[in-house]
C-alpha cells in the first residue's frame, strides 16, 4: 500500500504534500474540504485529472487534517494505492431524514458479500439521522464487519453540507466503500474527553432526534438558561454543552450534539436518537482531557490495526472539539501522531457526527463529541 497528499489553499494553490508517484495506479481518494470550496466543480475536474483511475470521496467539513496540522478553507487530498486490497464503491440520495435506517440497510446490501472486511462511510451531515444509518448498517452486515466514517460538516454553519462519489459533490447523499481481502489490517478507536456536569435527567418527550423534554420540561429552555448570553447563537453554542446518554444503566455513555433548534416546536434536533426513557447529562468541555482522549483512541487502533509505517490514518474529530480547544486544536492531532509515528500519513476532518465501534465490538455507533480513528495497513 503507498499513499501521497496533496493541499489546495487560496495562498498557494495545489500543493505537493507527500509524494509517491501514484497518479495512474491511485486506487482510491478522499478529498475533504470545506464546503463552498467544494461547490466549485472545478475542483473535482482537477483532481479527477490528478488519479484518473481512481474512485474519489468528497466530504465538505468543518475544518481539515493534514499530517499533524488542521486547516479551514483547504482542500486535503490523500490518493490511495492497494496491491492486495479490492474496493467496492455505493452511493446514494436521501431526501428525508425518516428514510436514514433504509439508508443504511441499501448501502450496506450494496457492498455485503464474499471477502469484505470493512466499510468507510461519509454521509450528508444535516438531512440524517445519523444513528438510524448506523442501525440499519448493523442490521445488515455481518457481525465480524466494522463500520467506520462521519457524517460531513459545514464549518459551525450548519447550512449546507456536501458529499460526493467519483462527480461533483452535492447534498442529501450518502457514499460507501467497501475493502475486501485478507490483506488489510484495519484499526478503530473512538475516545471523547468530556466532563459531566448538572443533574442526570429523564428523556420524557422525544421522537427519533428530536428532543422535546427532560423531567417533563422543556428541553431547549434547558439548554438555554446553561448557555445563558450564548443562547442567541443556538444551534452552534450548544455545542459546548453535548449531552452524554445511557440507553441504561449498564450501557456505555454514548455523547449527542445538537444540529438545530425549532423555536416555533420548541425543539432540538440532534445527530442521532434520544429515545424516550433513557437518561442523559449535560457535559462540559475539560481541555486536557479531550487531547487525552485523541491520545487513547490512536492507542486504541494501534492495538488492531498492524504495524506497518506506511499506515493510512483517517481522523474524524467533532466541530465542537475544534470550537473548545480554539488555537489549542492542534495539539490533539499531534497526540495521535505520537502514538502512530511520524511514517504514518494523516489525514481527516472535522465532522457534524463520527462513526465507530465502540472498543470491545465490531458493531458500529454514532458519536458526537470524539476523536475516531481508523487506520489501514495492508500485510
């Protein structure tokens, strides 16, 4: 497996980052950037001239990674060539966020089948439910077969958001690929870094994503009276305030956050579920905490994934890490590079959703709020 990266910023345009002399033989690319680069189609003609054999994922973001760095308003390009490994690609158009579980169940049907040992997923950030895809995703694959990936961003806009499979990225879509072989050694590690904080409380009213009330009161005036002066610039100030939710009290704590708020409904609509019955707590940004747990989810991958120095690095942070840490962002990526070293190459985004297993399993989760990892290394 050899990859190479290339950088597009307005300063200095197209720029080689690492290079390995792959144009021709480029398996496959992803391209992540931010999104009003990538509603230029100009930008995917180029690249298509770049690896004009490969497949080519776009995802619009809120904010990129390259090598131990993180940028906005660039593109990052990291072209992929497999010597054992075989791809399977699938895309599709959701209208309606209701339909995201049949989502998730067609493209996995789409890539199901002989060989294939894991599936990369990037879907529209804002017409989803996120948890819903995941769910139909795990109802469809088989159990030994792990699903990571992120649903795409819009800086802390969240107007628009853009993905794209081998043409012009647009919204509403939904892409796949999936790698099939004995040969790829694939790691994962997920790890948030957040404190709780407040009074853990009852989901009395919610209906898939949309949450109405906690303890029987309104959920979005909760939100408000923490969020206080920074209440008038909801939907993005909640994102230092994601809520951590147990579906028991047995269960991991899995982080939400929040992608819209309805005064009219008095509503809040988040990334994946809330179900009614289940408990939540608010939680609170802990600066050295979140860099820790960038730290553990690349110890995490280091554990499954080989040991390869030519190793593929994909991270998918939450914009409200990025928002939190401000001009300390870097340093997260950098914990991730300690542990996989200088030889690995880098790259990812900032997201609206990630998705990964949790440690001890295979069968893939929604989170907000983490550092996910997947590396790839081919034996």
């Amino acid at each position: 497996m050899r990859t190479e990266q290339k950088q597009w910023t307005a300063e200095g345009g197209w720029q080689e980052i690492k290079e390995a002399g792959i144009g021709n033989s480029a398996d496959l690319v992803f391209v992540f950037g931010s999104r009003t680069l990538l509603e230029d189609a100009s930008k995917y003609d180029e690249i298509k001239s770049f690896y004009p054999s490969a497949h080519i994922i776009m995802g619009s973001t809120s904010g990129e990674i390259m090598e131990d760095l993180v940028y906005d308003d660039s593109l990052a390009v990291t072209a992929v060539e497999f010597e054992k490994t075989k791809l399977e690609v699938a895309s599709m158009n959701i209208n309606d966020a209701k339909d995201s579980f049949d989502a998730g169940v067609q493209i996995a049907k789409k890539l199901g089948g002989a060989g294939l040992a894991h599936v990369f997923l990037l879907s529209d950030g804002l017409h989803v439910n996120g948890s819903e895809i995941v769910k139909g995703i795990n109802a469809t694959l088989e159990d030994h077969v792990p699903c990571t990936g992120g649903l795409a961003g819009d800086a802390a806009n969240f107007e628009k958001t853009l993905v794209g499979l081998n043409a012009a990225p647009s919204e509403n879509q939904i892409v796949a690929v999936g790698f099939y072989g004995s040969s790829l050694e694939i790691g994962y590690g997920s790890v948030g870094g957040w404190d709780n904080f407040g009074a853990e409380r009852l989901v009395t009213r919610s209906e898939g994503n949309v949450l109405y009330e906690l303890d029987g009161q309104s959920a979005l005036d909760l939100y408000k009276m923490y969020l206080g002066d920074k209440a008038s610039e909801l939907p993005g100030s909640a994102l230092l305030f994601p809520l951590g939710l147990k579906f028991d009290e047995d269960s991991d704590t899995i982080v939400r956050t929040v992608l819209a708020v309805d005064e009219e409904k008095n509503s809040m609509t988040f990334a994946g579920d809330i179900p009614e019955g289940c408990y939540v707590r608010l939680m609170k940004a802990n600066f050295d905490k979140l860099i820790e747990g960038a730290n553990l989810a690349a110890e995490h991958t280091s554990h499954k994934g080989g040991n390869s120095s030519d190793k593929l690095a994909i991270l998918i942070s939450c914009v409200g890490r990025k928002l939190i840490l401000g001009q300390r962002i870097d340093e997260e990526v950098e914990a991730v590079q300690e542990v996989l070293g200088t030889g690995a190459t880098l790259t990812g985004f900032y997201s609206y959703g990630e998705i990964s297993p949790v440690v001890e399993s295979a069968r893939c989760e929604l989170h907000n709020q983490t550092m996910t990892i997947t590396t790839f290394a081919e034996a």
